[in-house]
C-alpha cells in the first residue's frame, strides 16, 4: 500500500491551508534564524546536526515515544475486544488503514494519537478514558483522533516545532559557552555581545514558532472534531464525551496533570481543563471547550442528530 493512504476523511481545506501558510512561516523564520548564526558563531553547524537528529528521531519514533512516555502498551483484539471492535468499524467507515491500539494505565482521561503516516501510526486510549465514556462517546473520541491520522497532524507538528526545538537549543548551546568558557570569556566583551545577540533572537524565534504552533494546533482540533463527527454522524456524542472529560480534569490530582502536560498538543482535551480565554486561550494547544461544543451544536442541527444532548 502507498503511503498515502486513501480514506474517506474528506479533505479539509481550510486545514491543509492553515499547515501550509504555518510551515511558510516558519520556513521564514528559519532561513532568517539560520541567516543570523551563520553571522554570529562559527560552530554553529553542531547545533544544527543535533537538532536534525532529533527532529528525526522525534518524526520516526513519535509513536514509540509518545507510548513510553504515557505508560501505553499495544493490545491485541483477544486482550481488548470491546476497542477494537469500535476501532474496526470506524477504520471500515473511514476506509482508512486501522492504526495499532494502545492502551495507558493512568487515571486521567485521555486519547492521542502519533505516528508519521496513516500506515505507520498508534491511537491510544486511557483506562481512565475507558472508565469514564460509554460506548458512543468512546466512539465520538476515536473518530477524532482517526481524523488527525488521516490528515497527518502529527507528522506536522512534529516537523513545524522543528524550529523551537532549534532555536532552544541554541540558546542552552549560548548560555553554557558563556559558563564553561572560563573568566577570559566571561571578560571578553565582543565575545559577551554574540551570546547576548544569540539568545535574545533565539528567545524571539522560538516565541514566534510556539505562538504559530499553537494557532495550528488550535484549529486542527476543530477540524478533528468536525470530520471525527461527521464520520459517526452523531456530534453529540462526542460533545458529551468533552464535557465528561472537562469535568473529570477538575479532578485529577495536580502532579498528575502537570506530569501530561507536555503532551497536550497530542491529547484530545488538554491534561489541565478547559481554558477560558484571553492570554491562556492564545498560549492554548486546544481552543475554549464552549467553541468546540458550539460547532458540534451547529453540526448537530445540520446532519439532524437527535442523539442526546451535550447540555
């Protein structure tokens, strides 16, 4: 089979265009970056090397990391029929390859979904997830997270927050010449001036590449929610799922949320609860919990979902 899988997810143009002016801009902000060391150091070229390492360790292994990370294993048909069997019938629906089924021990209620390409991708699922949804919400939250394989969101932030993970560790690589260079380097004024040069636009760049990555990631679940609704047909569903896992957040134990949170660009609902707005919303991997039942609301009244309401 080609790597480009083919699948009943329609496409979605307003999100392919929104990875692509994304990627332009950041594409920008590289060659500008790039531009600027080629200026202020010599050695830079290390950096770059160690950057493109793990950029390709992070876009191959995404999947393998990302289930380490979370405690989650594969599980077989024999081991979880009841998962797989949604899976199955979603994955037929969708037309699409069925990606490897995870499952993760922890409390909090969550799902993700990693892997470059639709043919090479894992879904995972929390026991606390599982705990928590019936099955139409269960099948709501795997129809959205099958939407992010189909469009290959991952594969797109992973290489889109290239650029961060490039220009932070040019800023430590700055930070700690300047500490073990000893006091000759540390009294060198011109020396002083390029470190200083280096994390300021360092800093700038990556504050730039996390604002765009954010605003990506932010309608990238709006797109997940539509198509993963659109699939099962039943909006509701998966609105009921959001709030039941909004409300569940309020109570998991703090460490265990701040322990996740690296990972809410890939979750479903942000590890930490739903934002209200403003600067939180700006700094958000998800947008607010009201926007997302809204569209499911209006999606709802259009396809005629008399399921039950997310009110």
């Amino acid at each position: 089979m080609s790597s480009r899988a083919r699948t009943r997810f329609s496409s979605d143009r307003q999100l392919s265009a929104r990875m692509l002016v994304t990627m332009f801009l950041l594409g920008l902000l590289y060659v500008g970056f790039i531009a600027v060391l080629l200026a202020l150091l010599r050695s830079w070229a290390l950096v770059i090397v160690i950057a493109a390492g793990l950029l390709v360790v992070q876009y191959w292994y995404s999947d393998k990391i990302a289930l380490f990370a979370m405690h989650g294993r594969l599980v077989t048909p024999e081991q979880q029929p009841h998962l797989h069997g949604i899976l199955d019938r979603l994955c037929a629906a969708a037309d699409m390859p069925k990606p490897g089924l995870a499952l993760s021990n922890l409390d909090l209620p969550n799902a993700f979904a990693a892997g470059r390409n639709p043919n090479h991708a894992v879904l995972c699922v929390t026991s606390g997830l599982v705990r928590r949804l019936d099955d139409d919400e269960l099948e709501g939250v795997l129809a959205h997270e099958l939407s992010h394989i189909a469009h290959r969101d991952v594969a797109v932030i992973t290489i889109a927050s290239f650029l961060g993970v490039l220009a932070g560790l040019v800023a430590r690589f700055a930070f700690y010449s300047t500490l073990l260079g000893g006091r000759g380097r540390q009294s060198n004024p011109a020396f002083l001036a390029v470190v200083s040069a280096l994390v300021v636009v360092s800093v700038a760049v990556y504050t730039a590449s996390f604002l765009l990555i954010r605003t990506l990631s932010r309608y990238r679940e709006l797109a997940a929610d539509r198509a993963g609704a659109m699939l099962t047909g039943r909006p509701t569903h998966l609105a009921s799922a959001l709030l039941k896992l909004d409300s569940a957040a309020a109570r998991i134990p703090v460490r265990d949320l701040r322990t996740a949170q690296a990972f809410n660009a890939f979750f479903i609902t942000p590890a930490q609860g739903s934002r209200k707005g403003g600067l939180s919303l700006l700094l958000s991997t998800h947008p607010s919990l009201q926007q997302r039942l809204d569209q499911l609301g209006e999606l709802a009244t259009r396809l005629g979902d008399e399921g039950r309401s997310a009110d």
